[in-house]
C-alpha cells in the first residue's frame, strides 16, 4: 500500500482535486462538508482493510463497471488503492497461486478484511451450478464472506438473485443475504452497481468503522432513499400529463415522460436521477428509455414487461395482466347476475302475472266507485 | 332500539292498504351517510385510478392533469378512509343491525341453517327464504369480504403513496406491506381490487332490487330514509 499522494501525483490528480473529490463523495453520502477532511484522512491512512472480491454467477458487469473509467478519475485510484487482494478478472495471478493468496488474506485478516460478492449463488443440486477451484460458490461464500467484516453484495445478482434468479430458476440462484443470514451486508443492487456508490459505501465505512444506514433491503439510504420517480428530469412532464405514446413520436422526440412506455421509475429506488453514469454524463431516463427497476429486490421477474407498467401473472399458458383479469370477473358477475335476473323472473312469471291481473281488477273497482260516486 | 311507526290510519277496508304493520328505523343516519360517502368516493376513486392507470386525458386538454387527478384521488383517498373508520366505530358501537351483533354465528345451528337456507334461495335450490330486517347472512358474509377489499385498497394506497418520502411517519407506518408483497404487486393488486369492487358492486345492486321485489319491504329506499317496513309475519 503505497503513499496515497504519491500515487495521486503520479496519475496527475492535484490535492486541489483530491479534496474536491472528497466533498463531493461526502455529498454523496450526505455528510456536512466539515467531514471533507476526515474523508481525505481516512482515504490517505494506511490502515485501509483488504478486499477480496468473489464473482459467482455473473456476467463480469459490476467489474465493467469498476474498470470502466476512460481516465483515471481520483475514484477510481481509491478503489485501486485499497488492496485488492483477489478479484479473479483482474488480478495477475491465477490458478492455485490466486486462491492461495485468497486464503492468505482470509487466514491474516480474519474479521477484518471486506469480500466484495458479485453475482448470484446458486443452490440447486448442490450447488455444482457454479464452482471455482473445486470449490462450490455457497462454499467459499460461507468460508470467505463468512469471516469478512462486511460483505457488499454488488449488482442485482449477489443482492437479489437477478437474472439467474428469473423464473424458472433453473440453477436456485440466490442473493447473499440468503446464504448469509445475520451477517452485515450492503447490498448495492443495479444492473450493474454504481461505482460511485461502491467507492462512497467503503469510504464510509474507512471513515466511520461501520455500515451507512440501509432500508429494509440493505440498500445504503445515501443512494437508495429516494424513488427515482421523485428525482426524475421528467417528472414535471407526468403530472402534466404529457407522456410518450410511441418510440420517437413528438412527445419522446421532447423528452417527455415514459409512464406509457412502462417506466418503472414510480417504483423503483436509487439515485441514478442525481448521481448518473459515467461520470454524470447521463442515465437512462435521460438517454430516453424507461426506468427497468434494475436495483429492486423484485427484478427480474416483477419488472417484466419491460415496456409495461405492471407485471402479469403467468397461468393458463398466457400471461395475463390486471386488467384482463379485472375485466374477466366484473364480465362474469355481469352475466351471472344478468342470468339470476332472468331465471328469477322466469319462474316468478305466473305469480307476476297474477298479481298484474289482481291489480287490473282492483283499479277498475276503485274507477267505478268514484263513477258511482260522481254520479 | 328501532323506533316504529303505525302505519294503521293509511286502512279503510280497502284490500290495498299498507302490508306493513309498522315501521322500523333500521339504517341510524351515520350509518346511511356513510353509505353513500362510501358510493361517491368509490366512484372517484375509481375514475381517478383508471387514469392513474391509463391517462387517457393528455396535456394538451388539461394542463396539470396528472397532477390534479392524483391530488384528487389522494384527497378522496383520505375521506373514504375517514368514512371506514366511522363504519368500523359503528361496527363496533353501534345499534344493533350496524354492528357485529348481527353476524351470524357460524357455531350456531340455526344460524348455519339461516345462512344455507339464502344460499339455496340465491342458487334457485328452493323457493323461499325468511324475511330478514337489516342483512340476510349471505350478505353480511359479502359486506365482510368487502370490507376487507376496502381496509387493503386504503392500506396500500397510503402505502404507494408513501413512497414518496421512505423517511417520512406515514412509509413506516404503511410500508411494511412491501416487506409481504413488493411494491409492483401491491400496485398491481390494488388495480385489480377496484375490479373486485366494481363485481361486488353488479352483485350489490342486483341482490337489492331482487329482495325489494322479493320481500316488498323498501330495500332500496331504506339506504335513503333508513325506514323498513315490519313484515315478518
Ligand atoms: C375504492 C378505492 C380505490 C380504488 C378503486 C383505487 C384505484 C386506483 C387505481 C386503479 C390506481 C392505478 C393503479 C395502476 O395502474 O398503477 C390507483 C393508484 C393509486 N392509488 Fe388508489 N384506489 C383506491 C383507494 C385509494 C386510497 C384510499 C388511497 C390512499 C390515499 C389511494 C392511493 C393511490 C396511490 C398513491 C396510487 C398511485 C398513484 C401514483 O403513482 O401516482 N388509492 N388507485
């Protein structure tokens, strides 16, 4: 672990930028700006814990994301910098060599260390799905997770199950928090994670020693407290009632709300809206197409359609949404009571026509009474 | 206790003179207001959810649609949770045919006779049935289902609503919904709840008229001046 400023210095960062980055990391997590410098401190101490980082079912996207910056940004350098004690993408060792030196770290730094889990776990038939070095993924996750200090579950897969865990699960693809019940997990689910986030959650805890505060998910408050409906560019438009009917109509052409295009933003939780991608470049709301609800627990499954609002429930070999389902019953108990009406009146005929009779009888009776009467 | 009204001075001899032998106040007013707070907030309720759902209304004929249909249907909302929680202190304190009292009691040999009995009646398998003052059993049955329906329609529409502010009294009073059904299912069913409402509501309109024909005792007239008249001879 060499000297922070040094290798600062040696990717051109000046402290100047160092410490603005700082604040704005500790804007991220909504610290007063009077943490700036703990930040600063805690980033420069030597102290910094290893990280082991397991990949499971995965399609390596949360490493893309990590790996992603087209410049060296003083982010990224934290994340190099903390020792990187095994992450089997980019590491230089390989084979037995490299899960040796997982072990190493797991032996020496006992409690200590992070494990950074990405991707799902699968269960099924033993969890032969998914197996390194002879090992199982529910294995080494118990081994290496199991005496790390803190387990940040990153992207949907190692928070929720993700993709893997799409119906119908063929492999029984499970998110961390299952496997590891009781332990401190930050799961950072999207498809993938936010480096960003990431980069602020170890921040956090080299600042404080401990987790950011977590919803009932254990989603970090800092970038999952808000619904992305709430902070969307578009939200104006929605409530103005000017929506996208069609792909590149007037109204997507405007930029106008995806609500009809199945945005799941109504539902969904992150701070994609405020914090963006790529450097704040840009999101996807922004670039045009609708929230997917990549970071909620109920992705994949519940997010389907993709370009509808809603869910449908899978039976009778079609899929069927609320709304089909609503009109079936109120058109059933139409027809059922339209039918109870005119059975009743069927068999009530006779009775019917005998009381009509009955009261013919009686008015001509009340008429030639009042005749008699006038009379 | 029912107030009663001789109806004796509208005879004459005649053979129409009034079946009834008196009258009973059987719907108190709350009980009567509350009924038809109920109907108007369902019917907003469901117009304003339908374009929650669908907004079929665009900008260009309304400004702020969007916006002013949710503030009304949050704000209708609220009422139709005020008028339930009336109906349960009625359910719970009120006179008799309001309140709990009158569920029949399925421990009860002659009240699971009474409750078979409308069954067959409503399933064509006999003639009859006993003229019932206040709600046959199949009915309270029906009313008990919908009161659930309406205690799950306003408990995850505080819930959507919450959404908006995760930190805020109302999410940790209501969001532990989503804890049971996630979010995109809570919204789900609560679409699926206003058809639900809107099948009971075919049902509630039908069984009304039938047993105003039926028992000639003013079913319908009574959700307006809460009267019946006393027919159980
Ligand atoms: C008879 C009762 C009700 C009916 C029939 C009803 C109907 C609906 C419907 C059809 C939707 C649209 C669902 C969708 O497609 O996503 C909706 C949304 C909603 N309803 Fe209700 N609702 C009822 C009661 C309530 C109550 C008591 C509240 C609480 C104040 C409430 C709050 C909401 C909220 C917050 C939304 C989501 C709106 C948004 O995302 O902007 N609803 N309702």
């Amino acid at each position: 672990m060499g000297d922070f400023s040094d290798l600062l210095e040696s990717h051109g960062v000046t402290r100047r930028e160092f410490l603005k980055y700082c604040s704005a990391l500790g804007a991220a997590l909504a610290l007063p700006l009077s943490m700036t410098a703990k930040i600063a401190e805690a980033i420069e101490s030597d102290t910094r814990p290893p990280v082991i980082w397991l990949e499971f079912q995965d399609c390596a996207g949360d490493s893309e994301s990590l790996l992603r910056a087209n410049r060296p940004t003083v982010g990224d350098l934290v994340l190099d910098h903390i020792s990187l004690d095994y992450h089997e993408t980019i590491m230089a060792a390989a084979g037995h060599q490299a899960e040796a030196s997982q072990q190493a770290t797991v032996e020496k730094y006992k409690g200590k260390y992070i494990c950074i889990v990405e991707g799902s776990i699968p269960t099924e038939a033993g969890g032969v799905y998914c197996t390194i070095g002879g090992r199982t993924a529910v294995d080494i996750l118990k081994q290496v997770g199991g005496n790390a200090a803190l387990i940040i579950a990153v992207g949907n897969c190692a928070a929720y199950g993700g993709l893997p865990a799409a119906h119908p699960n063929p492999t029984g693809a499970k998110g961390v928090s299952e496997i590891l019940p009781g332990k401190t997990i930050i799961n950072l689910p999207g498809c993938p994670m936010n480096v960003d986030n990431l980069t602020a959650t170890v921040v956090h805890y080299l600042t404080f020693g401990a987790a950011p505060a977590c919803d009932r998910h254990l989603r970090p408050l800092f970038a999952y407290g808000k619904r992305i409906h709430d902070n969307c560019e578009r939200r104006a438009h929605f409530d103005a009632g000017q929506y996208v009917e069609n792909w590149g109509d007037y109204g997507h052409r405007q930029g106008w709300c995806l609500y009809k295009m199945g945005c799941k933003g109504p539902e969904t939780f992150h701070n994609c809206p405020t914090l963006r991608w790529n450097e704040g470049l840009s999101w996807p709301v922004m670039a045009g197409h609708g929230c997917v609800g990549c970071s909620e627990p109920l992705f994949f499954d519940a997010m389907m359609p993709m370009y509808r609002r809603l869910p449908n429930v899978p039976g009778f070999g079609v899929e069927a949404s609320a709304v089909k389902i609503g009109t079936a019953i109120v058109g059933a108990s139409a027809a059922i009571f339209a039918a109870h009406g005119a059975v009743t009146t069927a068999r009530n005929w006779k009775k019917i026509g005998k009381a009509k009779a009955e009261a013919r009888e009686e008015i001509s009776h009340l008429n030639s009474d009042s005749d008699s009467e006038e009379s | 206790m029912a107030e009663t009204l001789n109806s004796s001075e509208t005879g004459g001899g005649r053979k129409f003179e009034c079946a009834a032998r008196r009258f009973l106040y059987i719907w108190e007013g709350p009980i009567r207001i509350i009924h038809w707070v109920n109907f108007f907030c369902i019917i907003i309720l469901s117009f304003t959810g339908w374009y929650i759902h669908d907004p079929f209304i665009t900008s260009t004929q309304h400004p702020y649609i969007m916006g002013n249909m949710r503030y009304v249907h949050y704000l209708t909302g609220v009422v139709f949770a005020v008028s339930f929680l009336a109906r349960s202190y009625w359910l719970l304190n009120g006179e008799y045919y309001a309140s709990w009292r009158m569920f029949p009691n399925p421990f009860d040999k002659k009240d699971r006779h009474t409750f078979w009995t409308f069954i067959r009646y409503y399933t064509f398998l006999s003639k009859d049935a006993p003229h019932i003052l206040g709600h046959n059993p199949v009915a309270v049955v029906a009313y008990i289902g919908l009161y659930a329906l309406f205690a799950f329609q306003i408990l995850s529409g505080f819930a959507l609503w919450s959404q908006a502010d995760p930190g805020g009294s109302l999410y940790a009073a209501t969001g532990w919904l989503f804890a049971i059904i996630g979010n995109q299912w809570v919204r789900w069913f609560h679409l699926l709840v206003m058809f639900l409402i809107g099948g009971f509501f075919i049902n509630h309109l039908y069984s009304v008229v039938l047993f105003d024909f039926k028992s000639k005792s003013g079913e319908v007239s009574s959700i307006f001046s809460g009267w019946k008249p006393d027919r159980r001879d």
